[in-house]
C-alpha cells in the first residue's frame, strides 16, 4: 500500500514561492489556496496532499506527525524551538531580514549607548530577547500579532522587531531600520518520525527539492 504524505504550507509567499519547487518533485497542487475554501488541497499526486495552516502553526503539525513535513520561515523555526524537526533544507525562498525599527527622530543610538530601558514591541519574542540580550541593552519586551508599525506611532513602544522586505511599510508609517538582526528564509522541515517510517516515498521528493531550490541562491 502506497503512503500518503501531508505537506504544511502557508498562504502566501511561502506558498507561490513553493510551487515551482514541487513541480521539480512533480507534484503539482491542483486547487489555489486563495480561492478555494478547502484546507486541504488535493495534488495530482494521489497520495501526496497539501494542509493549509497558518505560517506559525506548521512547525507544530509537522513535530507532532500531523504533516509529514512542511515549510516554514526561519523566524517561526526560531520561536518554535525546532523540537523534533529535521531540517535539511534551506530553500532559499520568502527571503527578508528581521530588523530593528525606530520612529523616524528618535535616538537610539544614543538611548542604547546610555544604557536606557527600551520598551520593545515585536511577534518574535524569543529572537528579540536573545539579540537585546547579546548586547546588553536592557528591555522591556511587549508581544503583538499584528501591525508592528503602529506601536511606536501611538507610544506603546520605543522599537520594533520584524521581519522587513522591502522597507516600504516602515517609511510609509515614518519608521526607520536601525539594526539589522539576521536575514530571514524558509526551510523545509520534515517530522523524524515520517523521515524513517515513509523514507522511501519522502526521500525522492526532499531530493528533487532541494536540487530545484539551488537556484534560489
């Protein structure tokens, strides 16, 4: 009996960018996330099928066996843990760089430098608290889930840690990179146990990936 393998995307970039991926492993998904209601996705593959999660979630379906394996940015990895995880590729897609960022005028140069308490308001908690950390800057770390840009605008912080593209969000909210913390990509990442139990089916495609994902260098 053939085994059927799940694989956890999220929409979006990671999904687009994906895509051509998986054609080189010959599996193409024949519904678009964006305009189908389904959440899992059939491929033209019988026995490979595609989960629909949100982009922090696939680390969780994936180390619990719930997804075989699944793509995931780095920064999701770097909060999550990595418990039970093989990560054997970086893909090289959904490329960014988590930064610092300050309202356009304030100092933070000098604040860092006099030693002041900054409050800090990010998604990435665990990454912010190990960069602030390795500095010796002493803050005060305030979690958000959403429209990062908007807390120092409205007083709720001094800083932002997030991921930034192209910058446009940041100068059209009068905000400026200060610090760059650590460029950004996704991985795959596969369950260890489905890396053992359904090595034969997996391993072809995990090969076929990596090699298309060269080419993202």
């Amino acid at each position: 009996m053939e085994q059927q393998l799940t694989l956890a995307l999220s929409k979006g970039r990671i999904f687009e960018e994906t895509l051509p991926l998986l054609q080189a492993a010959g599996i193409t998904v024949t519904e678009d996330p964006e305009s189908s209601r389904k959440l899992i996705l059939p491929t033209n593959d019988p026995q490979v099928r595609v989960i629909i999660v949100r982009a922090s979630d696939v680390p969780t379906y994936v180390q619990y066996g719930a997804a075989d394996f699944g793509v995931a940015g780095k920064d999701v990895l770097l909060e999550h843990g990595g418990e039970g995880l093989y990560q054997p590729i970086d893909l090289n897609i959904a490329k960014c760089r988590m930064s610092v960022a300050v309202q356009a005028g304030f100092d933070y140069a000098s604040a860092v430098r006099h030693g002041a308490r900054l409050r800090v308001a990010t998604k990435y908690v665990q990454c912010a608290r190990e960069h602030f950390a390795a500095k010796g800057v002493h803050v005060d770390l305030i979690k958000l889930y959403g429209s990062m840009e908007l807390a120092p605008l409205v007083g709720l912080s001094d800083a932002i840690v997030d991921l930034v593209s192209s910058g446009g969000t940041l100068r059209a909210n009068n905000l400026v990179e200060v610090e760059h913390i650590m460029p950004i990509s996704s991985r795959l990442v596969v369950n260890q146990a489905a890396l053992k139990l359904k090595r034969e089916r997996l391993q072809p495609i995990l090969a076929a990936i990596e090699r298309a994902s060269q080419g993202n260098n």
